[in-house]
C-alpha cells in the first residue's frame, strides 16, 4: 500500500466535520456579574438527533448584555415567534 494513499485515507476518515448540527434549543442563563448571560445552545441533525460522530452536543455563547442577548436570539431564532396556534 502506497504510504502518501494511506495517509490521505487517514486525513479524509479523521478531518471530516460530521453531520451539519442546527440549534435545536436554546437556554439563556444569568452570570454573577450583573447584565452578563451565557446562552446554551443543544445541537441536533437535520432529523433531532444527537450527535454520535464526535461532535459536541452543546455549545456556550457568552453575552455580555441584554442587548447582545437580544441580538443573538434574533440571529438563531429569527424575528417571528412560532405560530402554533389554530387561526
């Protein structure tokens, strides 16, 4: 076996990134320091599911004020609140 093959194989098994994660969830929570937040985002595939290729299933913003807070709900959630309700 060609040894710069074998290592390509490697390179293409290890360095991929896995399956594309989405927020699934999100959870805001206060710091100590008055007006700081840290948002808690639960990963999930495209079908709701975990990952199990290695990959984090959480990730941690931290927010230094109610506005970045603001501003970084509206970049992950959107504008319009689901509308569940029947018309």
């Amino acid at each position: 076996m060609d040894d710069a093959k074998g290592t390509s194989n490697v390179d293409k098994i290890l360095g991929g990134n896995g399956k594309k994660l989405h927020a699934h969830e999100i959870r805001i929570r206060r710091t100590a320091e008055k007006g700081k937040y840290i948002a808690v985002h639960q990963l999930r595939d495209k079908h709701g599911n975990m990952p199990n290729d290695g990959q984090r299933a959480e990730a941690e913003y931290p927010l230094s004020s109610p506005e970045e807070m603001i501003a970084h709900l509206q970049q992950h959630m959107g504008n319009e609140p689901d509308s569940e309700e029947a018309s």
